[in-house]
C-alpha cells in the first residue's frame, strides 16, 4: 500500500522582465511501505490549472500542492477506452 504523496521540491518560474509568474513546478514523491514500488513525479501548474480569478500569488503552496496531485492522479488514471485486463 503506497503512503501518502509528499512534496519534495517546489520552484516557481517568473518572467524576468515582468516579474508575473508563468507557472509552479512542483516535485512529488510517494512509496509503499516496503518501498519496492514508488512514484515520483514533476507536475507544472499552469495558470490555466488555477481556479477562476486567481493568480499564483493569491494562493498559498498547500493549494498549489493539491493542484499539482490532482494532476498527477488525473494524469496517471487508467482511461476507460482500456479493456485489457491488468495481469498480475
């Protein structure tokens, strides 16, 4: 069973002549408890991926964080056009 996804590195990117962020780059790391099996990840939020209205500046990392994970698991989830079945 895998842990819950930590953060492990966080970097934002700005224009150097408008000082306006571009975008969050947000490092994740998870492992199960034996550690045979891990993921880590770099999940770039985007200004697009923030909520209505806001920029980066008017939310705080843990939002960006949740932003970042939902990415990642929607980025990772088995699609439902695969009909394979998963050996195991």
């Amino acid at each position: 069973m895998m842990n819950e996804t930590q953060l492990s590195s966080f970097n934002y990117q700005f224009d150097t002549n408008t000082g306006k962020c571009l975008y969050a780059q947000v490092g994740l790391h998870n492992e199960s408890a034996d550690s045979t099996e891990f993921v880590n990840a770099s999940i770039r939020v985007k200004p697009d991926d923030l909520p209505e209205g806001k920029d980066f500046m008017q939310l705080a990392m843990n939002d960006l964080i949740t932003i970042a994970k939902k990415k990642l698991a929607a980025d990772t989830a088995v699609k439902a056009e695969s009909t394979e079945p998963i050996k195991q």
